[in-house]
C-alpha cells in the first residue's frame, strides 16, 4: 500500500486546459474520490497518474517517490475502466491472471491467486468463461479482481458503477467498499455521482471546470461545503446572494441572524437545505429568520413533499420539503434556523 | 392453388440462378470439360496435366504463384499493422484525409500504377539513376521484369485491402484494452502481440484472404512487371491461350489455379472457425 499524492497538476491540450493546479493527496489504504460534473478533468487526472497522458506541469508522487519517469506498465497501479476493458479473447481466469503473467510468476501461483481473486469478489468458478458470456455486474467484478490480483499500490476506478442498473448499482456500492477495505489497497475513484461518494470516500475531491473546488471528508463536504458551486452539486437547493450588515446577514433586503460573521468572504452567498427549513404557524410570535412565501409548485417524492415557494429572497423560488402527509398551498411561514445558514463563496 | 411463400421465393429468384447459372456454372464446367480433354486423344484424359508437370516453366510458375501470394500477404501484413494502428491513432480531423489516401491507389487503373513501376524501376528509371548517382551501383540493379518487382507491385496493390480490414476489427475493440494491458504490467511490445493482434485477427483473416486471393488471380501487374521471364499461372495461362493456342494446356493451369484458391481459403475458414471460437 502506499499514499498518492498529487501536486499542482496541470494538464493542457494545446491551449485547453483540463486540469488546472490540482492538489490533492490519498493516504496509504484510504479511498479517495474526485467528484465533479461532466467534463471537468477528472478522467484525465486519473489518466495522468496511471501514466498514459504526460503532464505538463507539477508533480504525482507515489509514496513521496515522484512518477515522472516511470511507464505505465512499472507504475503498479491497478486501473478498474468505465467499459471495463476485459480481454474478449481471454477467458476470466487468463483476463485475471494476466497481471501476475506478466510478473512472470509460475503457472501455479497464477492459477492458486487467481482463483483467490475470483472468490474474493464473488466469482468462483468463473475461470473458463469468456467475459461475453457473464452479466454487466459479474464483468465489473472481474474487472476488479484482475485490478487487485497482483497486489497493486494504488487502485483506480473510473466510475466504475456508472454502467450497471440501479439496484445493481447500491448492491456493488457495498461491494466495492468490503472489498477495497479488505485488501486495503489505497484507492482513488472517479464518479459524477455524489451519493457514491458521499458513502464510500474518506475523503472527497470536488472539481469543477478543471479546478479543485475543495477536499474534504465527507462530513466536512457535507456540513461547511465551500463554495456556490460545491453546495449546489451535493444538492443544498437553496442558494441566494447575501451581504453582511450589523448583527447578521441580508438576502435581498431580508435580515437574518446567523453564524460568526468571521471568515465571510466577499461577496459571499448562503445556501440552505429544504429539509433544515422549519414550518412555522402565522400567528408565531418568534419573528427572527422568518421566511413568508406562496407555494408555486408543488413535487412527491416518495417519502415528502417538495414545493417550490416564491418568496422576497430572489426570483428563484425557496424549494422546502415537508412530510408526506403534511399538504401545503397558499401562503406559508418558514423559519430557517441561524446555525442552518451555510456561507458559501461566490464562484 | 396460391402459391407458398417458398414457391414464391423460387419463382422470384429463379432469373437470378438462371443468369448466375450461364454466367459462371457453365464456363467453368467448359473449362472442366476442356482441361481434361485433347484435341489428339479420345475421352477425358490426363495428358495436360502430365505435360504441365513435366514442364520447367509451367512447375516454375506454378510455385512462383505461391510464393509471390504468400509474400504479398506477408508484406501486406507487416505493414498494414502500423498503417492501420497509425490511422486509428490520428486526429479524427486527419482520418478522412488519410482514408482517401489509402483508398484513392483504388481508383487508380492497375496498368497505369504497373507503368509507374516500370518508370521507377527499369535500368534507366529514377530508382537505378539515383543509385548510380549515389554510387552505389557500378551498373543498373535488374528489378524489373523479375519476381521482386512483381511481389512490389502487387503489395502496393493489395495493401489497402489489408489496412481497412486490420482497421475494420481494430476499431470494434474497446479503445482501452491496451492501456488495461500496460496497466497490469505489459510493455507495449508485448501488449501489441498478446493484445492488439489477438483483438485483430478476424480482420487479419478476411485480409489475408482477400489479399491472397487477389494476388493469386492477379493478371496486370505480373504480366507488365514480370514480364515474359518470369509467369506466373494467370500469364501462363494468357500465353497458351492466345500465343501458342493451347486451350486445353490454359484450361488445365486455370483449374489448378482454381484448386489453389480452394484450398486456401478451406485453410484459412478452418483457421478461422480454430480460433474465432473464442470471439464472438
Ligand atoms: N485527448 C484530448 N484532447 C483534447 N481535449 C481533451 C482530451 N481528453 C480530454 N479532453 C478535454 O478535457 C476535458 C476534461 O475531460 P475529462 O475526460 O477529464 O472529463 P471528465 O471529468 O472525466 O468527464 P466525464 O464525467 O464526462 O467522463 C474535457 O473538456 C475534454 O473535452
Ligand atoms: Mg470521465
């Protein structure tokens, strides 16, 4: 096992930039993921600490040993692929065992570790199949193990759930996370999906257009994200432009009590979520941090109701969540909660 | 009675077999009937085959067909590899142009590219005078009219047939397969033999079979740059049939040259069916 660390990567295509200054660093045995939207960089950072795309500035370290001048097929690096990239030609056996080939170890050993790997991911007797003859979700394990079998320092995964149907897909969740914190392999996985890397992360990685937005845990992420952008992509859906005036904040005229007024930066904005906003009575005398709207639309989502409530904030409606079997129409009073009040930077 | 759907599909593709039927079936039972006839003995007979067997020429160009199709497909092979892993590799702005490239020789008449040969190549061509200037001949270097000229000639013919069937199958594979293979440890020689070329081979087969085929049968190209010095069996055949009159002796190289395709293209489906078992 061994930690990556990356240093103010930089990756250009001619004039475009993929990736710009990014900094980031997985401890040995931990999962690390970088989340971002669609087109952001993250395939190519994961693309440049496998090895297959030159860098044009900064440094990745392996174990505080730069990689710069070590070929993809020396880096020991296990790569799990969004197609998964199995051996059509090969049977699963020889798909898995062709890691351990290539470190030309005897016959036995490779057949013995093989059949280990297989097992371990819950494919036994798998080995003379061809990879078309087994279900998407029994590829991605093969994947997997053929990724591990050779006891590589670093696992990648590039979005490595994004092609199996839903439910597969929680299933494999667990999957991945029992298997990565068995072989305790130091592991960094791409995905667009923040739920995936909300539950299996210990640190997260936010990116947007090339750059590190923040890193953090995911209880870090979740609580204090950074920025407008980080807020919205983890799903806080309320978020206006605000200022800082005597005694708290103001959202488009409206005061509200919130949070130390330190470390605000300027201009800042402030998010909230629709299930930490509380529904008050009219007649409430506790007027602090009110919030009086009108519903305009209303959602079910299974398990709540989501209304959409347009307020004095802005143009953009408050959208608020109440329980299921909680109705709302016309006027309604909202109170949001000072210590709920997320200041965000502005991007 | 209507008719049945069968019945219907008969009737309907019955002008078909007729015109295939007089267009192919019966030449080449002539050409059956022919090459086991003579003109001086009674029945079916052996005697043109037994003539060409005792012939020099005829047994020479008889293995000089082999030997120039196998070459041709050899060379074809070699560098249809890097042609099509480079067309794969380039800019998707440039693979139109490079795809015309590869194609335009195509539209190119076969005599008009054997004469672009002849001008390269004969002792007073621009390949002798530049070897010449250079020193590094005393006297012009004979290509033409030899089978060297001919196996260049014709692999300059056939390569595109074996570049686009080696990009048909290259393309199909999962852009990421050479990286998973680097990834685990392969360098990227051995990544090329036990990867890209295993991922290749129902496209190296159809080429191969394309290009062995055409070389086979080709006529142009032998006849211009080979000359009358060295035949192969399509010139063979050519030069009984309209220098020396012999139509059975044409008749009976012809059906060799037939078996010849035959058995190679049974070799290269039981070739195909041995290893394309683990592909589709
Ligand atoms: N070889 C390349 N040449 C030029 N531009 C490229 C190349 N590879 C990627 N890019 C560009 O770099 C940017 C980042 O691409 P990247 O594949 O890293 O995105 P991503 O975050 O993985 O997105 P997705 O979630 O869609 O996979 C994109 O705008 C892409 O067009
Ligand atoms: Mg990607």
């Amino acid at each position: 096992m061994s930690s990556v660390e990356v240093r103010n990567l930089v990756k250009k295509y001619g004039a475009f930039t993929a990736v710009r200054d990014a900094s980031f660093k997985a401890e040995s045995g931990s999962l690390i993921s970088i989340l971002g939207p669609s087109g952001c960089g993250k395939t190519t950072t994961l693309r440049t600490i496998a090895g297959f795309e030159d860098i044009t500035s900064g440094e990745i370290l392996l174990d505080d040993r730069p990689l710069a001048n070590t070929p993809p097929w020396r880096r020991n690096i296990g790569i799990v692929f969004q197609s998964y990239a199995l051996f059509p030609f090969m049977t699963v056996g020889a798909n898995v065992g062709y890691g351990l080939k290539m470190r030309k170890l005897a016959k036995s050993d490779i057949d013995r570790r093989t059949d280990e790997a297989l097992k371990r991911v819950g494919l036994p007797d798998s080995q003379s199949k061809y990879p078309r003859q087994l279900s998407g979700g029994q590829r991605q394990r093969v994947a997997l193990a053929r990724a591990l079998v050779f006891e590589p320092d670093v696992m990648l995964l590039d979005e490595p759930l994004s092609a199996l149907d839903a439910k597969l897909r929680d299933e494999m969740r667990f999957e991945l996370k029992r298997i990565q914190k068995q072989s305790g392999v130091t592991t960094l996985l791409v995905t667009h999906d923040q739920e995936e890397a909300f539950t299996l992360s210990d640190q997260i990685v936010v990116m947007n257009n090339a750059i590190v937005k923040q890193v953090g845990t995911p209880r870090e992420i979740w609580d204090q994200p950074g920025s407008a952008f980080v807020a919205d992509f983890i799903g806080v859906e309320n978020i206006f432009p605000a200022e800082t005036v005597a005694g708290g904040i103001e959202i488009s005229g409206n005061r509200f009590s919130a949070g130390s007024p330190n470390n605000r930066p300027d201009p800042f904005k402030v998010g909230f979520r629709s299930s930490d906003l509380v529904l008050v009575d009219a007649d409430n005398v506790e007027t602090e941090n009110r919030i009086t709207g009108e519903v305009i639309g209303e959602a079910y989502t299974g398990d709540s109701n989501v209304y959409q409530v347009q307020t004095g904030l802005g143009a953009e409606p408050v959208i608020l969540k109440s329980k299921k079997d909680q109705k709302l129409h016309g006027n309604v009073h909202m109170r949001l909660p000072p210590e709920k009040i997320l200041v965000l930077e502005e991007d | 009675m209507p008719m049945s759907s069968t019945q219907r599909d008969w009737a309907l593709s019955l002008p078909a077999f007729v015109i295939v039927g007089l267009l192919a079936v019966i030449p080449a039972l002539m050409l059956f009937v022919s090459a086991f006839t003579s003109p001086d003995i009674e029945g079916f007979t052996l005697a043109n085959f037994d003539k060409l067997w005792n012939s020099k020429l005829a047994t020479q160009a008889f293995w000089r067909t082999i030997r120039v199709a196998l070459s041709v497909t050899v060379i074809t092979i070699i560098l249809g590899y890097p042609l099509a892993i480079g067309f794969l590799r380039a800019n998707a702005r440039l693979q139109p142009v490079l795809l015309t490239l590869l194609v335009f020789p195509l539209m190119v008449s076969v005599v008009v590219r054997a004469y672009g040969w002849i001008v390269v190549l004969s002792p007073s061509g621009i390949l002798n005078q530049t070897l010449l200037a250079m020193g590094l001949v005393s006297e012009p270097v004979e290509i033409l009219h030899t089978e060297y000229a001919v196996i260049l000639g014709e692999s300059q013919l056939l390569l595109p047939y074996m570049v686009l069937s080696l990009i048909a199958s290259l393309q199909k594979a999962d852009s990421n397969l050479e990286e998973a293979s680097m990834s685990l440890g392969a360098n990227p020689v051995t990544t090329f033999f036990r990867i890209v070329v295993p991922v290749s081979v129902p496209g190296l087969l159809t080429g191969t079979l394309l290009v062995f085929a055409l070389a086979l049968t080709a006529f142009a190209t032998p006849l211009l740059l080979g000359g009358g010095r060295t035949p192969l069996l399509t010139t063979l055949i050519y030069t009984f049939a309209f220098t020396t009159f012999d139509w059975s002796a044409a008749a009976a190289v012809g059906l060799i040259l037939i078996v010849l395709a035959l058995v190679f293209v049974a070799l290269q489906r039981w070739v195909g069916a041995k290893v394309l078992k683990s592909y589709e």
